[in-house]
C-alpha cells in the first residue's frame, strides 16, 4: 500500500495524524485541500510530500476549467505557489512541483487534456522512482549494517515518509530482509512522535525487534556502547553535506562522534540541494508552539506559557560519517562527492 496515490480522480494519503491508533485513507479532490494537508502534517516526510505535491499539481490540472494552454500553465503556476508554500524546509516539495511545472511548459499546445495527461502520468512517474530510489538506497545502505547491530534512528522515514519502503527506514528494512540480526532504538522524536507513532508501527509490521526510547535516553545508549551505527533522514542537504533533519537530529550526531559512532544520513538525490552552500542558508520551519504545550491535544503546561517549536535542525557535515544515496554512499569532501552523486542522476535520464 502506497502513502500517497492517485485513486479514482482524487488523491489519496494515509492519515498520518491517527496513526497508530487508527488506519485511515483520507481522499482530496482540491489542491487546496493537498496543500493543507501537507501543512497539517496529514502526510509528511520530504519524498512523502513531493509525490503529494506532485499529484496536487496534477489534481490542479484536472480542476482548471482552462480551456487552452497559456490558460492552463496560468492555473498552474497559481497552484503550484499554493502547494510550495505548504512547508519550507524539505526541498522535495519545489522539487517535485518544478518537475511537473517543467512538463507543463515543455508540452506543444496540442491540447489541455494532453496536458492534464502528461501531468498526471509525470506524478505517478516521480511515485514510482521513488520506491525504486529507496530500494537502491536500501542496497547500498544495508552493506553497512552488520549482524548483530542496534541502530540508533530519529524520526519517521520510512514507507509512510515515502512513497513506500522508506530512506534510513529502508536501509533497516533491506538490513532486515538480508537476514540480519538486528535491533533498532526508536527515538520517541517530540512534539510529534513520529518515532513511537510511525516508525515503532512500521517496525512492528516488519518484524523488526526495536525499543521505542525517549529522545533524551540517546545519548545515555550511546555513551554505554549500546549503539553501534546512527542512520536518520533527511529534508534537505545542502552543496556541503551540512543535513537539515528533523529537531534533535545535530544532537545525536554530535554524542555519536563524542562516542566513535558512525552517522549516516540516507538522503535521496531529489533532497540534496546544491543551490545552497551550506546548511545555514536552508529555511527552518518553526511550527505552532501548541505542538509543544498540548502535543496531540493533551496539555504539558498551561497553553498561555511561552514555547518555541523548530521542526528541524542542521547538523553540520564535519558530524556526518558518509551519506547513502541511490548512486552509492557519498564521502568526505561532500562538495564533490554529493555533486558527483546529482549528476549521476542527471545522466541516468
Ligand atoms: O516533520 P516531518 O515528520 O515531515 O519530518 C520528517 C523528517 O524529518 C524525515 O527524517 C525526513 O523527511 C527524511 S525521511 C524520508
């Protein structure tokens, strides 16, 4: 089963905020609505969001009344803004929607329903690589797993983070079909819990052995030689190799290379962003405080108390032992190898 899919005309994602008390498949029949629920966190993770994005687009496309192309490519530029603005930091987003803007522009004015076609067979393209780009990455990352591991892991990232199968989530998955022996810790991941949540429910669907921990018992599991290898995801990497991941991502890197523990980023080749020199210039989310005072709606302090709620942080590249992607793992001097790493792809077309 896919996070997100195009289903009957509609575009269809896993309700992530229920999850794991309740399975749900919400459908949308307005970009508006995919935009918002990309914000509302309804699906979420950067590959997860750039195929919502990407069938948003397509939707956009389906809902114009346009009835001639500069009409169309009009309708869509208006979408395509709504839809990048819906979360800042995970550069899959623009991504996705530019991909789809690009086969907008490039179609010869033969039709808009050519248009529409040709819009919606790209989104359901960009799916479909992305499992493909998740499984080479799982290739590659299991080969640094060995048996008998624990693996430290924050956040979600796996098949609901994606379209299916997962970044970092994914390596494990492939680790564990490889019939390796091994035990993943769970950080809880506050506000949100996306690791007690998501990923502790996709693990235990797997049959892979974990512990859920709070995000605070790390360091103590890494200090004691409980852990041997971190892997995490990523939302956006800059030219660099510096890592914007998830809020409490740079602490654990920095206790991991305090303790002598390797640190991998998974990070797919549409997250690394070479536009950016470093990770200081990648946009941080700063998401309503309410997530901290009430997480999921039940208060820890009283709502009037001043919070501040980053989604994510940058853990600077100096941290990061090699970071895997679907054309291999990329090493130290990032500038070169993550360039390398994009351009593979570029000539892969
Ligand atoms: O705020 P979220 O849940 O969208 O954050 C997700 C992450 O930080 C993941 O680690 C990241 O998207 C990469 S995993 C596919």
């Amino acid at each position: 089963m896919r996070t997100v899919e195009w289903h009957d005309n509609q575009v269809r994602m896993i309700d992530q905020r229920k999850l794991p008390w309740e399975f749900a498949q919400n459908d949308y029949d307005d970009y508006h609505d995919v935009a918002m629920a990309i914000t509302d966190m309804v699906v979420r993770g950067a590959p997860a969001i750039g195929a919502a994005a990407a069938f948003g687009l397509a939707l956009a496309a389906f809902q114009s009344p346009a009835a001639d192309q500069p009409a169309l490519l009009r309708d869509l530029e208006s979408a395509a803004a709504t839809l990048k603005q819906a979360r800042p930091t995970a550069v899959n987003l623009a991504w996705a929607v530019d991909r789809l803007m690009q086969v907008a522009g490039k179609q010869k004015p033969t039709g808009v329903d050519d248009i529409r076609a040709a819009l919606l067979s790209a989104a359901q393209s960009l799916a479909d690589e992305d499992i493909a780009i998740n499984k080479r990455m799982g290739a590659h990352g299991a080969a640094l797993v060995q048996d008998g591991d624990t693996i430290l892991h924050h956040c979600n990232t796996g098949a609901l983070a994606t379209v299916d199968w997962g970044t970092a989530l994914g390596v494990i998955r492939s680790a564990h079909e490889q019939g390796k022996k091994i035990h993943v810790l769970l950080d809880e991941t506050r506000p949100r819990l996306q690791g007690a949540r998501l990923s502790a429910w996709e693990l235990k669907q797997a049959g892979i052995p974990f512990d859920i921990i709070a995000d605070n018992a790390a360091g103590h599991f890494m200090r004691t030689g409980q852990v041997n290898i971190v892997l995490v995801g990523s939302d956006r990497t800059a030219a660099n190799g510096d890592v914007a991941n998830k809020i409490g991502t740079y602490k654990l890197a920095v206790v991991a290379r305090e303790n002598g523990i390797p640190f991998y980023p998974v990070v797919p080749t549409s997250t690394i962003d070479l536009s950016l020199a470093s990770g200081d210039e990648i946009p941080i989310e700063e998401r309503d405080p309410a997530e901290v005072l009430a997480p999921f709606g039940k208060p820890i302090a009283p709502a009037d108390y001043p919070a501040r709620n980053p989604a994510f942080d940058v853990t600077p590249h100096r941290y990061v032992t090699g970071i895997v992607t679907e054309n291999g793992i990329a090493y130290p001097p990032f500038d070169l190898s993550l360039r390398q790493a994009v351009e593979d792809t570029l000539m892969s077309k």
